[in-house]
C-alpha cells in the first residue's frame, strides 16, 4: 500500500499549487502569468481545482484498469488498481498542464511526482 502516497501526493502538490496562485505572495512575474492562464482556461484556480478532483474522485476508484470488472474487485487492491489507471492516463486530461506547470513530472518521478 505504499502507491496510496505515490498517487495523493503528487494530486495535493497540484491542489497546493493552485491555492498558492491566489495568494498575493505569488502575484508577480511568471505566476501571474500562469494565474491568467488558469483563469482563462479553467475559469480560475476553484474551478481548476474542482475539475481536476471530481475527475479523480469519479474515475480513480471505479473499478477500471482491470480486464474485468470481477478482477477489479471492491477491496483496495481493487481501487488501488483504478487510481493507477487514472494515474497512467492523466496526460490526456484537460487538466494536464496545469500538473505540468505545477512541476510535475510523473507519479514515479522525482521525490513525490516532483522536480
């Protein structure tokens, strides 16, 4: 069970990024430019954040990733097994770059998904 940091870890980053776009601390130089674009794109960091977690919350235990849904099971194996997928799948999400602008790297990569 050690993949369940693996996989929050690098999601909460993200989340924890994109509350730091709305502080004033962050307001100048390139983050203000990349507020602009979160803003513009997603309707702001709240939206963004919303998206990016019902798609999470939809997909990450639904039971997908297995080649049926009796090998996904309900136990954690089973849900762990769709959190992986929807980890393996996060680069076709509309919400990619922001995970990119962030700093991410990958769920593997770097200490906690990270640069």
């Amino acid at each position: 069970y050690n993949q369940v940091a693996s996989i929050l870890n690098p999601l909460v980053r993200v989340l924890e990024f994109l509350d730091g776009l709305g502080s004033s601390g962050n307001a100048g130089g390139s983050s203000k430019g990349v507020a602009g674009f979160v803003e513009q794109t997603f309707g702001g960091a709240e939206q963004a954040k919303k998206l990016i977690l019902a798609d999470f919350f939809r997909s990450a235990f639904d039971g997908s990733g297995a080649d049926n849904f009796f090998d996904a099971g309900s136990c954690i194996d089973g849900r762990l097994t769709s959190a992986w997928n929807w980890c393996s799948t996060v680069e076709k999400k509309p919400f990619f770059s922001v995970f990119l602008l962030s700093g991410f790297v990958g769920f593997n990569g770097g200490p906690e998904g990270f640069n």
